[in-house]
C-alpha cells in the first residue's frame, strides 16, 4: 500500500537574534529561518527509499511572527522536488485556511486545535495534514531525523494490519532513534534519566542490535501509522515531551494494536536541543506524571476502553510509571543539584528546587487526566472526520 511520509520541519528566528526572544510555541530541532536545513537531505533520503512514496511537510514556527517566513522556506527547499515526487507543504497558509474552512462551516471551536503549541500539537497537525490528503499508511518523522534504510522502514511497514498475540490488528508500529549521547545527563541508578538501558532493554527485545560506541537509542521520533489508527487517536496535547511513548499508551488505551520494532530505526541528523538541564528535568518529570495519572484515572472512565497496566508496559515506560515515581524525580533533582559546582551562582539550584515543588504539587492534585485527554479525542474525530471533503480548498 502507498506510503505518505510526514516530516516535521521546525523553525526558529535567525541565527544573530537575541536568545531572550519570548517564544510563542515550545519545542526543540528548531532550524534559524536563515540557517542551513537538514530537510534536503532528509527528502531526497526520501526519494532514494520510496521513490513512489507521497510527501507532507509540516513546517512551523516557534514565533508567530515568522510564520509567513517558515511557509516561504518551506517551499523554497520542496520547490525543485514538484513534478519528481508528490509532495505538499502544510505551514501557515494551510493552517489558516482550515481554521476558516472550520468557522465558515460552524465548527469554530474547533479552530484551536489548528495550532503548533507543543511537539504533540505539531505531530497532530501532521496527522490532520495526512487526514486531509487522504493518507491511508503515514510514516510519521520528527523534522531532524533521517529513515535508515528501506529495509529498516519494510521491518516497520510490513506488520501493519498483522495480528499480536492477543488478537488485535496492528494499525502502528513505532521504531527508534539513533543519537549521539548527550554529555552530562544522569543516567545512574534510581535517577529519572536511567533510561538509557531501560530503552536499550525494550529495543533488544523488540529485535534491534548492535549501537555503535558513542551512540544511544531513544525510543520513538518515527513511527509508521494506518488510518484507522490516527482517525480515532490524536496525541495528547496536554503533554510537553515523550509524545511518542504516550501516544502509545493512548493507543492501547482506546484497543488499538500498537507494537514496537527494533528494525526500524531513524537517525538524528541535528544538534539535540532541549533548552537545558532543567527544562529537560521539568518537561520529562511532568510527563512522567501525566502518563502515570492518565492510567490512574482510566478506571473511572467505563465504557469504550481497554484497561492498560503499568505491568505491561516493561521494561519501557513501565519503570517510570511506577509508585515510586515522585522518589526518582527527587533523586534525579538532588543529582543534578550535586553535580554543578555553579549551581547558587546561576541560580540553577534554586530554579530546580522551584520545578520539583511544582511538579509535587502537580502529582497530589486530584485531576482526572484520562478523562481530560478523553474529551480532546473527541474534539479530534469530530475535526478530521470533517476535512477530507476539502482538500482542494486546503493544499489548491
């Protein structure tokens, strides 16, 4: 069956701006609008892998004001590839034209859910994109990440529609990232990042082999997903990070066949960037959280929905969605906090202390997650059940 690649290309201000500039949206990969871009490469690996293959790219901004500008890069770099390959950009234009479409037809409401908030609510507007164009199999590709092979991405594409254990027809398929390891981030025993085995554990058993030294395998940033998977479940807007691992869980949630491949690798072509230690620690400990909760607060939701236990979801997330949670944040907070000789001097102390008091009170607040992201999902079916009757309005 034809594939459509969906690429998330990221952009940010030019190189020489100030680095205090106040960001409208929040994500990491962002490529300066006057820097070099890893999407060339990435498309023409593209063309190379499935030359019959259909192309979106998803190009936006992490400051509105250069919305206008990240549309027109966008066509610039896919420009000399129409008439080769199929392809489409989704950016500003496209955004905009639906949240018209959306009002003219009186579904206003759901305008905001057009709109680049956070990494989930960007692979959102891809899978809309894929909605709109008709996409029926999308391979799914985080903006600074490059397929491997063919054969890495046939491994992924070929158990789309087979049967797992439990009878259950597999409708997506997530792969792995090859990264270079980041310097500096804890990876000890007992602390929040000890993932790196735990992850390395998960792509073993999935049937992955063989890191190079100096390499690491993060789970998900590809992924490939049959359109009766991506109709029915959105990702979670409501988390900042670790997209890809709670949409697997929300997809299990919802009865879909969901399973992972150790074949199917991408490798990260850009500079890893997550705004810092303690933005990192603040993103991956409030997902964590909102992951654990999410499955805490299932059970009070009847009717519709496959319970999920944290039991199944070893080695990886499991161990971090356990009761002894708010215990690793603490100890991965004080690691941190030990490991800087600078840390009253920049204040970096105090600004930890600050997110694990936050993030405390988040975890003891009475809130039910499942149900909050339960809502969107329909907000979601209602909005891309309504737009394939316009495509010619949204990509003409």
């Amino acid at each position: 069956m034809k594939k459509t690649f969906v690429i998330l290309s990221y952009w940010g201000p030019p190189s020489n701006s100030t680095k205090n500039m106040k960001k409208d949206y929040e994500f990491g990969h962002v490529t300066p609008i006057d820097a070099e871009s890893g999407l060339p490469s990435i498309l023409a690996a593209i063309a190379g892998i499935e030359p019959e293959a259909s192309v979106i790219v998803v190009g936006v901004s992490n400051h509105k004001a250069y919305d206008l500008k990240t549309q027109q890069k966008v066509r610039e770099i896919t420009g000399p590839l129409r008439g080769k390959i199929d392809i489409k950009v989704f950016s500003y234009r496209e955004m905009t034209r639906v949240r018209d479409i959306l009002t003219i037809n009186g579904y206003g409401e759901l305008t905001k859910y057009v709109e680049p908030g956070n990494p989930s609510q960007v692979k959102n507007l891809g899978l809309l994109a894929a909605g709109i164009a008709g996409a029926e199999i999308i391979v799914l590709v985080d903006g600074s990440n490059l397929i491997d092979s063919k054969p890495s991405l046939d491994a992924a594409a070929e158990k789309i529609e087979k049967r797992l254990e439990d009878e259950s027809i597999i409708y997506g398929v997530l792969g792995f990232t090859r990264r270079k390891k980041y310097a500096g981030f804890p990876d000890a025993e007992g602390c929040l990042w000890d993932e790196e085995n735990t992850v390395k554990e998960l792509y073993a058993r999935a049937g992955g082999s063989g890191i190079p030294d100096g390499e690491r395998v993060d789970f998900g940033g590809c992924m490939v997903l049959h359109r009766k998977l991506f109709e029915k479940v959105p990702f979670d807007p409501f988390i900042e990070s670790r997209e890809d691992t709670d949409y697997m869980i929300s997809a299990k949630m919802n009865g879909a066949g969901i399973t992972v491949c150790g074949k199917f690798l991408a490798t990260e072509t850009g500079e890893y960037d997550e705004g810092g230690e303690y933005d990192r620690f603040r993103k991956d400990a409030a997902s964590f959280i909102h992951m654990r909760k999410k499955i805490r607060t299932q059970g009070e939701n009847p009717g519709g929905f496959t319970r999920v236990y944290i039991t199944a979801l070893q080695p990886y997330p499991g161990k971090f969605l356990e009761s002894g949670l708010i215990p690793r944040i603490r100890s991965s907070a004080a690691f941190l906090k030990s490991r800087r000789a600078d840390t009253q001097a920049d204040g970096f102390s105090g600004k930890i202390d600050d997110i694990l008091s936050k993030i405390e009170s988040d975890y003891e607040k009475e809130d039910d997650r499942f149900k909050k992201y339960g809502d969107f999902a329909g907000d979601w079916r209602r909005l891309i059940n309504r737009l394939p009757d316009f495509k010619g309005k949204v990509f003409g």
